[in-house]
C-alpha cells in the first residue's frame, strides 16, 4: 500500500472515531475545547490562548463555545484588569458533565485501542 493510502485509511479512521458523538450529545471537538478550558481551571483561558490550544481561530471558538455557554458547560469571565480580556472558564455543572465526558472518551479509547492497532499493523504490512 502506497503512503497516501495508508494516510487516508489512517484519516478515515480518526474521522470516523470523532464522527461518533459523546454523553450529553458532545462531539469530540467540543470535548477537545471543554478539556483545554477545564485544564486551566477556575481562572478560566483567554480565548485567543484557547483557539491556539485546540487549533481554531479566535471567532471559531467564539462560535463553539455559544452553545456550551447555552448549555451551562461554560461561561465568561471578564478580566478585572482589563475589559477588552474575556476568558472562558467551566461552570460547576460543567466540570461535573466534563467528569462523565471523560470517562466515555476513556471507554471509547479503550474499545478503538485494539482496532487501530491491527490497522496500523495491516498498513505496515
């Protein structure tokens, strides 16, 4: 099998995988977002630091983080220092769902583990 062909089978597989959605109806992008506001904790993340983080510009973060603002998931913080800095940062019921969240990615890990390994092995001939 040709180098492309084996990127492609390889992109088809992790798309495939982040195609499935989540508990609470998450996809695995918006998972990517909550883990990187969750990881910086209650002081919340820049969203020019996030969209850096999760590989986004800064309006397409804006846009994938209104409906987890409308869910409950996160909110916005208002730097104290500095009116034109708005952070993100997880609300309690958030961290909560986050918790369930990464348990699932955990479980579906696990259950993807074997089947891309025997593909990588398939690929490498």
């Amino acid at each position: 099998m040709e180098t492309f062909d084996k990127y492609l089978a390889l992109r088809n597989f992790v798309n495939e995988t982040e195609k499935r959605g989540l508990v609470y109806g998450t996809s695995f992008s918006e998972f990517l977002i909550l883990k990187a506001i969750h990881d910086e904790g209650a002081a919340g993340i820049r969203r020019v630091d996030l969209a850096e983080r999760v590989g986004l510009t800064v309006s397409g973060v804006t846009r994938a983080i209104a409906p987890l603002e409308k869910q409950g998931y996160v909110e916005t913080l208002e730097e104290a220092s500095d009116a034109r800095v708005r952070k993100v940062a997880m609300t309690t019921s958030g961290i909560a769902i986050f918790e369930d969240m990464v348990k699932d990615v955990e479980r579906r890990m696990i259950a993807i583990h074997s089947s891309l390994h025997h593909m990588l092995r398939t690929l490498n001939g």
